[in-house]
C-alpha cells in the first residue's frame, strides 16, 4: 500500500480522480472499465482510490478501455513536485 500524502500520494490521488471522472463521462461501471481495460476488478479499484501505482502498461490500456489519451489520466505536475535536478 503506498503511504498516504506526500508527492507520490499526492500523483496517485490525482490519477484517481482523472480516472473516475473519466471512467464516469463514459458512464462505465468500475467492473465495467476494468474488463474493457484487461485488468482485475480489485486492481482497478485500487488504482481509482489512489491506493496502487500503475505501470505504463496498464495506463495505456485504461486510456484505450477509456477511449482518451493516456495523458488525460495522469495529474499535471509542476517543477516542486517532480524534483527535477537541475
């Protein structure tokens, strides 16, 4: 389980919340979404509670089950949170 807050939490529960916006425009059930996309129900909900990271992979597939690009499910990020080196 990934700690919560923090700059991962933080990531994750943006994903969360682009996925579930996503996966409700589409008005799919969160079973529904995660057979279209290929992966386990428990997984899927996981990943649209923030509580499990996603590999790009899986990004790519729920983008395709989705419909949209996988660019619409991950959070915009500023330069403080990646902690980029200079």
């Amino acid at each position: 389980m990934v700690k919560k807050g923090g700059k991962k939490g933080q990531y994750l529960a943006g994903l969360a919340k682009n996925l579930r916006a996503a996966r409700k425009n589409k008005g799919l059930s969160q079973e529904k979404a995660a057979w279209l996309s290929g992966i386990s129900y428990k997984f899927y909900q996981d990943v649209e509670r923030g509580k499990k990271d996603i590999t790009t992979h899986n990004l790519w597939k729920l983008s395709r089950a989705l419909d949209i690009t996988a660019d619409k499910l991950i959070p915009s990020l500023d330069e403080d949170y990646l902690d980029l080196p200079e």
